[in-house]
C-alpha cells in the first residue's frame, strides 16, 4: 500500500513523478471487482466519519467510470472535500507513514480538483480558481494550519498556466509569511508547506529554493522529532526537479537541477547517518559521493557489506527519512544509476523493523528499470519478505 500511494500509482494523472503510470494491467479485473467502488466508500464515510473513511473517500474521487468525480462542476467537489476534511483530521496521527496516508489523500483530492477545473471555459478559470482558493482558506476556521496544507497542496497541483500565476504567488506568499502571521500551530505542518512550496518554485528554477532548503534543513536538528514535514518536502522537490526535463546537459538550469537534488540527497543521506547508532564511513562516503554525482569504486562493494542499527528513540525519525527517500529514486536514476544502486543496496542492508519496507518497492522497481537489479534479485527479497511475515506469524508479533 504505502509503496504505491508514495509512488502516486493512483493519480488520475500525475505528470509530476516521471513516466506516467496506471493500474490498469497492474491489477487483474478479478481483482478489481473484490475492491470497494466510489459508491460504497462514500457510504462507508458517511455511516463512520473517522479519518481512515476520510482518506478513504478522498482516494475513492477520482475513480474512474459515469459518476467520476472530475465531471463534477468544480464548487460541488471542493464542497464535497470540505465535508469530509474535519473528518480527516479528528484523529491525531502521529507516526509517519499514517502522516504520509493523509498528507497523499489532501494531495490527490487538490488533483482531482484541478483536473476538473481544467475541463472549464478558459474564460472562467480565472474566476473559478479564485473562488476555490478562497473557499480552501475558509477551511482554516475549523480545520486550522491543514486547511494551508491543502492550498499548498492545490498550488503543487496546479500547472503553469500564466493566468493562474497571480493566485498561485499569493498562496506562496501566504504560506512562507505563515510563521511571522501565526498561521501554523506546529512546526511540521509548516515546514511540510514550506516544502511544498519549493517543490513548486523547482519546476522553474527560482533561486528562492536555495533559502528554503536551508530553512527546512534547520528543523532537523533533534532527533526526537520524527520530522515528518521536512522530509516529505524534500521528497517532494527532488521528484519535482526531475520531472520537467532531462538532467544531463550543460545547460545552466539543467545544472542547477542537478546540484540542488545531489543537495537534498546528501541532507537524506546526513540525517539517515545520525540516525545510526554509530556514524557509518560508508554512509558519509556515499554522502559525499551523491553531493558529487559520481561514484568512487569500491563504493558499491562497500553498501553491499555494510552492517547498520538504528539508535533507539529515533524510530519515527527514520521512517519520515525512509518515506521521503521513496520520492527520489527516479530521480536517482538520471543522475547517476551506479549511485542509485549504491543507496537501494545501503537501505536493503537495514535490519527489519526499521522501515525499510516503506521504500523496498520503489527501490527496487528503479534498479530493476535501471538494469541495475536483475529479476532473480527481485525473487529473493520476496522470499526474504515472505520468511520474515511467516516468523512474525509465528512468534505472535
């Protein structure tokens, strides 16, 4: 579940992660006829509003057939968001990966309204799209700092249309000006919006990305904190930063592409090392080696080896890490496939229990693309995986 959704293999349409993907032939029809449909969802939230039918329901929008939620007029969908957002967020989630959950159903539910407000008439857009932005804001009386969650969420969605820019600018300013206007009542939330943010100013370049990254990379620090909005913002830039053109070249916003995703990964990198209990050679070679872009020989022979544990009581910390680090690997794979091979084999070697299944799908899915992982490898982490559930099963846990 959480490979998929972190790899947004349910968008109705997802130009932001590389390639596009669907779950058409990925399921079979068999399959598909046991699961739930939009009707039934909306059911189930009405009759339990709790935040798991929430999440539920939003998912469930943008399902496809003659009740798709994208032919609905735009204000009755934003109506229908609004409803269940209360609902969302009533139960206080703390652990990472029902974070990410949550997060990823606010994001799909702004794509599906952006999806049905581009099947406007271009001469109401305009107007439409400041309705919805004002509507998102008013959600802010019941649902406090998420409700800006969602408008940064709405502004990743959007694409660049010219005539949206204004709007588009004014939730940025909103949202970086958060801090000095108390709009957040928690770090995370905030710094997960600031991070949203700047994965929306990659996509062109803008030099204010720099200032944020060093802003996010502040809120760090403690190991206490799991953190969760930093790394999923920083996932969130280095997909976007890779999904608008090819990296190679010497073209100077291909090169700044280029170094600011070899930044973040070396800042994933660092903090994955903190998290250890002790300070890995191979991890801070592999840091310096992704801040360069290239790998040094006997690197992948060294990740290969390497033997790690987790320091005790930074469990929810190194889950936001592994979670965040799911969004890069396509990235990973068009700077450098030897470096991307090298970080899958490092993640791999953890110890179970840490997290590492959150990412084990995209990092293999990459190196087997990559031809970096060969189908055999493939083979045996399933029946890793499968030994490890069986004596779990066993022993009670």
């Amino acid at each position: 579940v959480h490979g998929s959704f972190l790899f947004r293999g349910l968008s109705i349409r997802n130009p932001k992660v590389g390639p596009s993907m669907t779950n058409e032939g990925r399921v079979s029809k068999a399959g598909i006829s046991q699961l739930p449909d939009a009707v039934d969802v909306k059911n189930m939230f009405e009759e339990d509003p709790r935040s798991a039918s929430a999440i539920a329901f939003l998912y469930a929008m943008g399902s496809t057939g003659s009740n798709s939620s994208t032919s609905q007029p735009t204000p009755e969908l934003v109506l229908q968001i609004s409803e269940c957002f209360y609902d969302l967020l009533n139960e206080p989630l703390v652990d990472p990966a029902f974070q990410a959950v949550q997060t990823c159903s606010m994001m799909y539910s702004m794509d599906v309204v952006w999806a049905s407000m581009e099947q406007a008439e271009e001469s109401t857009k305009h107007t439409l799209f400041n309705q919805v932005v004002s509507d998102v804001e008013g959600w802010a009386s019941n649902s406090g700092e998420y409700a800006y969650v969602a408008l940064a969420a709405l502004a990743l969605a959007v694409d660049d249309d010219p005539q949206l820019w204004s709007f588009i600018t004014k939730i940025q300013n909103t949202i970086l000006g958060g801090s000095d206007n108390y709009l957040f009542a928690s770090e995370d939330a905030m710094v997960l919006c600031v991070g949203m943010v700047a994965a929306k100013l990659s996509r062109t370049a803008d030099a204010r990305v720099s200032d944020l990254i060093d802003f996010i990379q502040l809120s760090l620090s403690d190991n206490s904190k799991a953190c969760f909005g930093a790394f999923f913002g920083m996932g969130l830039m280095v997909k976007n930063l890779a999904s608008r053109s090819e990296l190679s070249g010497s073209n100077p916003s291909k090169v700044w592409r280029r170094r600011t995703i070899q930044r973040l990964l070396g800042i994933f990198m660092t903090e994955f090392d903190a998290c250890l209990s002790e300070s890995n050679s191979t991890v801070r070679e592999l840091v310096d080696c992704l801040k360069m872009g290239e790998s040094s020989d006997d690197l992948l022979c060294m990740c290969e080896e390497i033997d790690l544990s987790i320091l005790v009581g930074v469990d929810q910390k190194f889950k936001s890490i592994l979670i965040g680090l799911a969004h890069t690997f396509f990235a990973l794979s068009a700077i450098n496939v030897k470096l991307m091979k090298c970080v899958a084999c490092t993640l791999i070697k953890l110890p179970w229990g840490s997290g590492k299944g959150f990412i084990m799908h995209n990092a293999y899915k990459a190196c087997l693309d990559a031809e970096m992982f060969q189908q055999e490898d493939l083979s045996n982490a399933i029946l890793d995986c499968t030994d490890v559930l069986r004596k779990a099963i066993a022993d009670g846990s």
